[in-house]
RNA sequence: GCCGAGGUAGCUCAGUCGGUAGAGCAGGGGACUGAAAAUCCCCGUGUCGGCAGUUCAAUUCUGUCCCUCGGCA
C-alpha cells in the first residue's frame, strides 16, 4: 500500500482572500498551488473570475489556471484526472500540494475520489435533450423512476439537470448510476489538512461589491469584449460565469451597465451563499476568520504543524 | 389647473363579480457523485395610500384628500 500524500487545503467562499492566503503558504512551507475552481480555469477571464494575477503567479508554480477556452466545458472529473498527477509530482518535487478554490463538488470529487461512470456519447445526451423538449421533465422523471429508483427517490422530480444525468448513464451503460455509486471505494490517495476562510455574508457584501469595481477599473469589460470576439456565443460554457454573463448581456444591449454590475453582485453574492452550505457541513475544518490580519500566518502555522505531526 | 392611468410584500406586479390576499425577483435555511459560478427544494401578516360613507362585513363599491406617472395647458 502506498503512502498518502499529504497537503494543504484552503477553501471558503468567493472573495474571502484564499489566493492571499495560498500564496503565503506556498513562499514558506514551501508549496505549489493547484486549482479546484470550476470558473478559474477560463483563459479568457483571469480579471474577472479572480485569478491569480501575473506577478503572483510568478512567486511560485500555480496549476490549472486559465488553460481553458471559453467554448471548452470541465467536468468534475476531468477535473480529478488532470490534478492527480499534477499533485504527485509536486510531491516528488519534495514541495507541499497548496489546493485553493471554491467549487465543493471538486474538491469532494478529489478527496473522496468519484464513481467510475464512463464517458456518455454525445449522441445519447443530445438525444435525451430533444425528448425533455417534447415530452417534458415529468416524462422523463418517470422513465428514471423505472431506471433507476434509488436515485430517483433521492433527487426532486424538478431537477433537470440530475434527471438527464441519471438517464443518460442508464441509457448509455444499461446500469443505474446508483450502482455505479454503490460499487466505488471510499479511499482518498490524500491526506489534506483543511482550512477554511470564515466570512458570513453580511460582511462579504461590500468586499464583493468593491472587488466588482476593482475589476472593472482593471479592465473587465475589455477582457469581456475580447472574449466576446474570440467566441461570440453567449450559450458557450465559458460565459455562463458570473460577470461574464451580466457583461456579455451589457455588450449586446441588453443591460445597461449600471443593471448588469447589480445583477452581478447579487448572483455572486448568492453564490458566495451557497458555497458557505457546501462548506459548513465539511467535517475537520480549521476555520480562521477572513478579517483576520494575521490570517495567512495562522495558517502557516497550522500547516506546518500538520506537516510536522505526520 | 384639466384629462387619463396608477398607488397591494424590500422590488416588479397579479387578484379579490364585497367575506382581511399571491406570484416572480430579492432575503433566510437546505440539498448536492462528470454542466456545480450549475441544478434544485423549503420558508410569504402585508395599516391592500389617508379619511369618511354604504354594508352584518370594505383592500374590493361611493365620496373626498394626498402622492406618482403620462398627455393637454
């Protein structure tokens, strides 16, 4: 059996300062960074999904930023398969593997490893597209009724993304996704000290409203009207970001700008809501406050006593 | 000043042929196994603009006043 790799984890929600943090980390323990945000990884919005700027990606090696384009969709698991090896090979390197991001699901996915479902072919999406469209979503929660009961009682009858999800892998394979669920192992090939940024909404309101100003004034909008020339379709995975969507929706007139930066604020504080739900119910997790100046050490701290303790 | 249209939840608005009202959005809580910055679930008492009248009963009908928005002056 061999040996778990160990590393740092830092997550929390959306403009809480964990790139601050991980950088911290990275200059002194010393460490890699690696990405598990599903939005950062877009060449075409470094500004404005917050990605490590040049000058801080330049102190120390950072994976799996901006190598995107923005007409290219990550999955969860796409995701695990190009951070495996990117992890080991920090670890060869005798550095510690530094994972920031927000999204849970990739995260989870990860740690905690993901079912081996293969890959459905277009086709058989495609397909259950068009019926949804004809025959509508109560149809087709019925069919995964059949299908796949267990999965069925364990999602809402409205849910149309895990309806289509469940059908398509019965469609495709001949098995229900819950047996390819039940059939994977528990083991985590990491061992990951978790830290989290603590914010409570109340309090992150006017960092996030301040951050979409900042962004702006650094030249948002331009990045959006250069990506709105290299892939000019707003249904492309890449915009439906947020502040991509609100300003492509400025570029095409239908928002003035003043509506599109309060749409945004509100959809990233509403998203900012839900990733401190994913993240509150983690077992583990040392929480430091994000108003905390003294954050990064404390965090250095920490890590390095899990380091050390192992 | 006159004519018209309105004033109902934080916002945009439905509605009640008279029996004190409900959607969307916002907000709060939650779920989450390859779209996850996604997808979805649960949570709705508010002088129904003020005052008076009619009525067993008015947010609903009538009168009047106030305010907003159009048009005409």
């Amino acid at each position: 059996m061999t040996s778990k790799i160990p590393c740092v984890v830092l997550l929390g929600p959306t403009g809480a300062g964990k790139t601050r943090a991980a950088l911290h980390l990275a200059c002194h323990l010393p460490g890699e960074v690696v990405n598990f945000d599903s939005r950062q990884v877009y060449r075409d919005f470094p500004r404005i999904t917050a990605q490590p700027t040049p000058e801080e990606v330049a102190v120390c090696p950072h994976w799996l930023y901006g190598f995107l384009a923005t007409d290219r969709k990550l999955t969860a698991g796409a995701h695990v398969r190009k951070c495996r090896p990117i992890i080991r090979g920090i670890s060869e390197r005798g550095k510690t593997p530094i994972l920031v991001g927000g999204t849970g699901l990739y995260l989870r996915a990860l740690l905690e490893g993901l079912a081996e479902v293969p890959e459905i072919p277009r086709e058989v999406t495609m397909l259950l597209e068009q019926q949804l469209v004809l025959e509508g979503l109560d149809a087709l929660y019925a069919r995964l009724q059949e299908a796949d009961p267990e999965l069925a009682a364990r999602i809402h009858p409205n849910d149309k993304q895990r309806t289509l999800r469940g059908l398509e892998v019965f469609e495709a394979t001949g098995k229900p996704l819950s047996w390819f669920h039940g059939k994977q192992e528990a083991a985590s090939d990491y061992r990951a000290l978790l830290l989290g940024v603590q914010a409570d909404l109340h309090a992150l309101e006017p960092l996030l409203a301040r951050r979409i100003d900042a962004m702006l004034a650094a030249g948002a909008l331009e990045e959006a009207r250069k990506a709105y020339g290299r892939c000019p379709d707003p249904t492309a995975p890449g915009w439906t970001g947020i502040g991509c969507a609100e300003l492509l929706a400025f570029l095409e007139s239908r928002l003035t700008l003043d509506e599109a930066k309060t749409l945004w604020l509100r959809n990233t504080r509403a998203y900012a809501k839900r990733q401190l739900t994913w993240f509150r119910k983690m077992p583990d997790v040392v929480w430091c406050g994000y108003d905390d100046p003294l954050l990064p050490e404390k965090m250095l701290d920490k890590a390095k006593a899990f380091l050390s303790g192992l």
